[in-house]
C-alpha cells in the first residue's frame, strides 16, 4: 500500500494538486476511487467534495489543509518559504484561487469545452461576464510570475500546484489560450510547469492529452486585449 490514499474521483482538479504536491515531496500515493455522492464520500468528506487524503490514520479533506500537511509532515523540498511575508503571499495565492480563479477558469473552461462535446449549448451570458475577471486573472499572474519564475519566490510553492490545473485546462479554450499568448510570463510560468518531473506522466498530464480530443469553436468570443 502507497504511503498516502487518495480518495477521489479521477478528474479532479483539488485531487492533481494535491497529487502534485506530493509528487514534488517524493511522498508515493494511490488513488481510491470515490463515487461520487456515495455513502462512502460523504462519510469520508461530509460536504460530498474531493479529494480527501489518507495517511495511516489521518483523514484530512479540503485540499489547502491536505497540502499544508503532505509539506510538513514529510521531508522533501519546502513547499512554503519559511518567511512570514513568503508563507502569507502563499496563502494569499491559494486563498484567491480557490476563491476566485477556480471558479471562474473551471467553469470558463467547461461551458466552452465540455458542454459543447456533451451536445449541450454554453451559458453565453457566464461567458461573456467571465471575460474581465478572466483578463485580470492572467494580468495578475503574468506579473507574479514575471520576476522570479514562481507566484511566490524563485521556487515552486502549494500556490504554483493550485494555479497549474486550471490554467492547464482553460489554457485549451480559444480564449485562454490568447490570453496566454498575450502573456508570455504566464505562458512561460505554465511551459515551466508542464515540464516538471511532477507533471510528466501524471493523471494530470493523462487528462490533459485526453482533452485535446475535444474540438472547441476556434472561433474566440473576445479576445485579450
Ligand atoms: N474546497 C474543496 C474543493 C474541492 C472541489 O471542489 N473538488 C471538486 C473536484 S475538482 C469536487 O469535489 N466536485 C464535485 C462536486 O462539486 O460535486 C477543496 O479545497 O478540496
């Protein structure tokens, strides 16, 4: 049995980042797969979310706190700096992707990609209104990225391994993938990721070539600028 139990189903984004983390400790892991709803995962993770971690004896849900303690309670490279003003600009980054990136990039992407494959039309009303935040987003991390390489410091931190599935994935809109251009920082930043022993090979890296089999209107309904 691998040192840490994932418990999730196999297309989460929460699941690749916390698997990413874990991979850049050097901590091996397994997946459980969850069905979700089942009396199992709401047993396991009460508000019906995934992942949720396991390590011997340890349950832990809600992926911030899965990867705080996968960093801490291994050895491997720290995934937080150890200064103050490091660790809060980490947690600032993780706090505002979970708040607001996630929703917006996630939700972008599958009104754009996943609908559209399943037969269904996109909230064109979502689509629209998602284009300033989307705009802001990226500027945003453009100029964290811009000067050392990471959103926070010269190395990777969690904030990196939250940010990287949903760029990844809204990366493949018509839309992202311009403004990503637009952004070359960004666009390095995530070239970066992709090319990491961590992201090579991983579900991760499995879901996202299978995502290209999914053919978008090419057609951009805004562009960057
Ligand atoms: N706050 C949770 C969010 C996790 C989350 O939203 N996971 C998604 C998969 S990426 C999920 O559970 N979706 C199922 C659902 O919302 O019904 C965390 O940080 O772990």
């Amino acid at each position: 049995m691998a040192t840490l139990i994932f418990h999730s189903m196999a297309a989460s984004a929460y699941l690749w980042t916390a698997m990413m983390a874990a991979d850049e400790k050097g901590v091996d892991h397994e997946l459980s797969l969850l069905t979700l709803g089942s009396e199992t995962h709401l047993r396991l993770h009460p508000f019906g979310k995934m992942p949720v971690m396991q390590h011997g004896q340890v349950i832990l849900y809600e992926t911030q706190a899965i990867t705080h303690y996968i960093d801490r309670a291994f050895d491997g490279p720290p995934l937080q700096p150890a200064d103050p003003l490091g660790q809060a600009e980490t947690l600032r980054w993780v706090s505002l992707i979970n708040a607001y990136v996630f929703p917006v990039m996630n939700r972008f992407m599958k009104e754009r990609l996943v609908r559209p494959a399943w037969g269904f039309e996109p909230d064109q009303a979502f689509l629209e209104t998602a284009r300033d935040p989307l705009r802001l987003q990226i500027r945003l991390i453009g100029e964290a990225v811009e000067g050392q390489g990471f959103l926070v410091g010269d190395r990777l931190t969690l904030a990196d391994a939250f940010l990287l599935p949903h760029l990844l994935f809204f990366g493949r809109t018509p839309e992202g993938a311009a403004l990503l251009d637009a952004t070359p920082a960004a666009r390095r930043w995530l070239d970066r990721m992709m090319a990491r022993e961590s992201y090579v090979g991983s579900a991760m890296a499995i879901a996202y070539s299978a995502f290209h089999g999914l053919a978008a209107d090419p057609e951009p309904i805004w562009g960057p600028g």
